[in-house]
C-alpha cells in the first residue's frame, strides 16, 4: 500500500463523520433507537456501525444495555470508539460474525445492510447470534428520487463525467428499496418480518460543501471520482450544485428509508 493509498483510507472516516453524520444519519439514528428502546433489550449487536451516529444514541437511550458495535472497517471503529467509548467495539464481518448462537435479544443495523455482498448469508448470521425471542431491527435507503442530497450527488457528478459517470450511489446504496425481496431474502434466512414500512424524515446540513465532502471524499464513490478525473474540482462541483438547488446556508431537503422489523422463526 503506498501512501497516497493510506491516507485515502485513513481519511474517509473523517470525511464521512464531518459530512454525513449529523445530516443524513442521525435523524434516523434517533428513531432506530426509538424503536429499539421499545424493545427493552439487555444483549445489543450494531452491525455496521460507522463512526457511531446510531450507537451514540443506543448508548444514551437503552440505559444499562450491553452494546457492542462492529464494521467491518478497523479504521470506522477506531473512529467510532472515540464517537461512542461506553459500547464495546470490534471489527467484525455482518456474514461472518465471531460471536456465539444465542448472544444478543436485539441485532440492529442503520443503512449497512445494502452494502452486504450477500444479503441471505447475514441475515442467517443474524438469526444464528439471536435468541429465540430476539429481534432484527435495520433500516435501508429508499429510492434515489426519494433522498433530496443523494439525488443532487448524482446529478452533479453525472455533469462532471457525461460520458463515464460514477455509479455507485445508485446501485449500491439505493440497490435495496424493493420491500418485496427485503422480505423474501428475510423470509430465506428464517425470519418472520415483524413491521415493515417506508419512513420520510427532514435532513439539514450547515452547508452544501460539508454534505459534497462527505459523499465525494468520505464513501465509496470516491473511488469511482478518482478514477476519472479530479477529487477536489468534481467535491467543488457537487458542493456548486447543492447549493443552487438547496439554497445557502443552511441547507434542507429530505430522505425516505424502509425500516424493517423481524424475529426469527
């Protein structure tokens, strides 16, 4: 790994953190851990945890719950034990998990899930870490025309490269808002699916340059950006573009997500 490598990787987190966090994630952080708070647990598994937006609030609202946080990313949970000291924290594969049958009453998950490479494989991983009585509580991103940022992002960076532009938000992120395979593939793992329904929340950032770095410099789409032109003049333009559709400071749109609720069979 060279150093140009390293410091890509080293500085996502923090990109991802200043960008992303308070304006897309931690709208519905709350109200995942709303939901899990109804659920009285004691044993609570965070499956891609990122820098901690979701855990931040399981640990302020699931008082005396042991909570363990895990992404497969060592450089997100060195970030996120900073974020979120009182859960414990480890790297950890959503399809392979290295804990025992049984251990936890609530797995939960914020906009991790359609980043899995196969959805079945950790949802029977979910099934086999929880108890009998336990619960899958996770949320995944809407349709694109139903998240006001993403679908700006989008927009502008298919400006910059016309002929060869970036995919990844599309595809990847919002691959997974179909409800109908959501439940099949649960059904597949052996879950019976509890709730499912497609919340809309308010998203506010302080400004369209933070919302650009975070998605330009701080997810995947990076990647994709680097290999077709500049990062800093394609983040520019993306930040351009928020700013004329959104307005100036602050900005504010809006984003769907399907909250899924199940239990195992």
């Amino acid at each position: 790994m060279d150093d140009g490598d390293r410091r890509w990787i080293e500085s996502m987190p923090t990109a991802y953190e200043r960008g992303l966090v308070e304006p897309v994630f931690i709208p519905f952080a709350k109200e995942i851990a709303r939901r899990a708070a109804a659920r009285h647990p004691a044993r609570v598994l965070e499956l891609a945890a990122g820098t901690g937006a979701l855990t931040r609030e399981l640990v302020s609202t699931l008082h005396g719950a042991a909570l363990t946080a895990t992404d497969l990313s060592a450089e997100m949970v060195d970030l996120g034990r900073g974020n979120a000291p009182a859960a414990t924290w480890q790297p950890a594969d959503a399809m392979d998990l290295p804990f025992e049958d049984s251990r936890f009453d609530l797995v939960t998950c914020a906009f991790g899930v359609m980043f899995v490479p196969d959805k079945r494989a950790c949802f029977a991983e979910v099934a086999r870490v929880l108890d009998a009585h336990g619960t899958f509580l996770f949320a995944v991103w809407g349709r694109l025309d139903q998240h006001g940022f993403q679908a700006c992002v989008v927009d502008a960076v298919h400006e910059v490269f016309p002929d060869d532009p970036p995919t990844f938000l599309e595809t990847v992120p919002h691959g997974y808002a179909d409800t109908e395979v959501i439940r099949a593939d649960l059904d597949a793992a052996g879950f019976d699916t509890v709730a499912i329904e497609t919340v809309t929340l308010p998203l506010v950032a302080e400004t369209a340059a933070d919302v650009a770095l975070g998605y330009c410099q701080g997810t995947p789409l990076r990647a994709q950006i680097e290999a077709r032109g500049s990062l800093d003049d394609t983040t520019n333009a993306v930040a351009a573009e928020l700013a004329r559709r959104f307005g100036g400071h602050p900005i504010r749109t809006s984003m769907a997500a399907i909250v899924v609720e199940a239990m195992p069979r």
